[in-house]
C-alpha cells in the first residue's frame, strides 16, 4: 500500500539539491553566516517579488508580527483586533508587546476575517487590525482597508501562508502598511530552518525594524531602545533566493491539485473550500469540513493517507488566553471550522493519482 505523505520535502530537495548544496558551500566560504550578502539579495528579491519598496528579512515569522507591531509603538493598555483562526503566533505577538488581542469571528466561506465583525470590535483602545490570510486566501482587503481608513488605523497583514497570493489582482502585502511573512519548511516558500520578513513601502519602519532585528543598534554598540536578536542566517537567504525563482510554478501545481480535489469531490457531503473570483488563492492548505473529522481523519491514516487539522482549538478558547474571559460559542463560525477542518494532503509535487486514491478514500467513507 503506497502512503501518501501530507508534505513531502524531500522531492523538493532532490529537485535543487545541487543548487542548494553549492550555495551552503558559498556561504561556508565567505564566513559570512549571519544577515550578509545573502540575506540583503533575498530582501532586494523577495521586495521585488511581492512589488513593494522594502523587505526586512528576519529569523522567523513570529518575530515579523513582533517587530510590525514594535514599529507602528503598538504597547501596554492598546487593543489589537484580529481572528482567532490562526497559528497562534498571530496573537503571541500583540501579547509580546504588552497589548491585548481582540478576536472577531470569520466569513464563512472565504475563513478569512469577516468585515462585518470588524466595525463593532473597535474601540478607543484599538491601535491596530491584523487581517490573516488563511490557508492561502487572501482576507477581504477592500472592505477591511476602507473600515480602518475610516478610523485611521494602521493594518498588518497575516501573510504567513500565502506568499504570491493575489487579491484584485494585487499581492498579499500590498494593502496594509505592514505584512508578515513565515518562511518555516513546510510555507510555500519554506527554509531550511526557521525563517521570516517583513515588507512595507514606508522607509522608516523599514529601518527602524532592521535596527531592532539586530540589537536596535544604532550604530556598533550604541542602542537607543530595546532591540532583539532576530537576524536571518545567510544560509536560509540563499535557500530562499533559490526557491523563489520556483514559487509561482509551485504555487500553479497547487492551485492545479485544488482544482482536482474539488472537481472530484463536489458532489459528497463534505464542505469544499470556496475557489473566489476576485482572488488567486495559493492553497497553502486545502481544507474539507465533516462533523465526522476524527473518525475520517483515522480512517485516512488507516490505508496510509496522512492529513493535518488547522487548528483544533481556536485561541481565544486556548488555555494561555483564559484571562480574556471568552467563552465556547462567542465565535461561532470559527469553532466550527475547528471541530471540523481536515487538511488534505497538497504540494507541488503530489501526484494526480494520488489526488484521485485521496478522493476515492473520502468517497467510499461517505458509503461506511
């Protein structure tokens, strides 16, 4: 019985594995280990890429929702409203800086940060709205940008998961003043270890979050604030220079896989994952809802067909934020796709076939 991996790096490797190999061997060489030449050619490429002015590459993902939030002096006492669909590194970052998440629920379709939850959730206290792009889909940008113009607030956009998504025709982290990219392994552009960026046009949180990154020295040794260490290695700049003249072939393959899995699946019982007209989404994740999750999810594995689920418990029902007092039924939309949210197995390299085995499982588990 041939198994069917959720992820498989290893034919991703074996594809650029000389390439790759060489530019360890450079980086060896030079010395030059940490935040060098690498590192500042990926930034000028990765700018390029998503068509803004300025990329902060970073050590990961985690750290860029910090740093955006350092930069906009988002602190102690503010408000920063966002979903709780999300890794939960979206909230730690409003935590890192001593504010407080606000949670809105999701559209129902699109899984993303419904705007009509959003005017509601503003307050004196909101400082600023962070917008994930779940699963590859980029949220409803218009309407939450028009939303926080009206109330002159400032928008960081979640894009940890759709690196070269699109929406109207823009990419993801072109609308708000600042977006946030991961670049873990498993990301449609992934390293080989941790990694993470920042992009913006605004030159001065451009500079100021590369300060911070690197101790916030001003100068060798001179620190006029509180900085961190949140330097990229040059070797993951490398591998991500050489990964992203790959992405928009990669990020074609999955959209591909998911117009497979939903051509064969459209007629069961499962909820499929919406394909929106105004949007280009990249299928980090391609996500079925069942209420019967686990007893699908362990037939799957039975017949050697892994799957995911993203995320079983939302955050705002975590235990590290029982102190904001949320309660099981506040976010209706989003509780529900938690308790039944199955990820199938996508990459670029999945197989038609195995797509097809993926689906013939779900189907005939209609018929049990």
């Amino acid at each position: 019985m041939e198994t069917v991996p959720y992820l498989d790096l290893h034919g991703q490797y074996r594809s650029l594995s000389n390439e790759l190999l060489r530019a360890l061997e450079e980086i060896c060489e030079s010395t030059s280990f940490a935040q060098g030449s690498a590192t500042s050619k990926f930034e000028a490429e990765f700018a390029a890429y998503c068509e803004v002015d300025h990329c902060v590459s970073l050590n990961t993902g985690t750290s860029a929702l910090h740093l955006a939030l350092r930069c906009l002096d988002v602190g102690p006492g503010d408000e920063v409203i966002t979903v709780s669909m999300t890794f939960i590194a979206t909230a730690w970052a409003i935590s890192y800086v001593g504010a407080t998440p606000v949670f809105v629920d999701i559209d129902p379709v699109r899984r993303t940060l419904n705007p009509d939850n959003l005017e509601a959730a503003i307050t004196s206290r909101t400082k600023a709205i962070i917008p994930v792009h779940l699963y590859g889909m980029p949220a409803e940008m218009d309407r939450i940008m028009a939303i926080a113009e009206r109330h002159g607030l400032p928008v960081i956009e979640d894009a940890a998961q759709a690196h070269g998504a699109r929406y109207r025709g823009r990419r993801a982290g072109q609308f708000g003043k600042i977006a946030c990219f991961s670049f873990y392994p498993s990301k449609n552009l992934g390293a080989y270890g941790e990694g993470g960026a920042l992009i913006t046009n605004d030159a001065s949180v451009a500079q100021r979050a590369r300060s911070l990154r690197d101790h916030a020295q001003s100068q060798k040794y001179l620190h006029n604030e509180i900085g961190y260490n949140y330097r990229m290695d040059s070797f993951q700049g490398a591998v991500l220079s050489i990964k992203l003249k790959h992405l928009d072939e990669w990020n074609k393959a999955r959209i591909d896989h998911a117009r497979q899995y939903t051509e064969l699946l459209k007629h069961s019982s499962y909820k499929l994952p919406a394909h929106m007209s105004d949007s280009e989404c990249v299928w980090h994740c391609y996500v079925i809802e069942t209420p019967e999750r686990d007893r699908v999810r362990a037939a799957l594995q039975d017949v050697g067909i892994q799957s995911a689920v993203h995320y079983p418990v939302p955050i705002h029902l975590q235990k590290a934020y029982t102190h904001l007092d949320y309660r099981s039924g506040d976010l209706p939309v989003t509780e529900t796709l938690c308790e039944h949210c199955l990820s199938l197995p996508i990459y670029p390299e999945l197989s038609k076939e195995k797509i097809s085995r993926v689906a013939t499982v779900l189907l005939d588990l209609e018929n049990r």
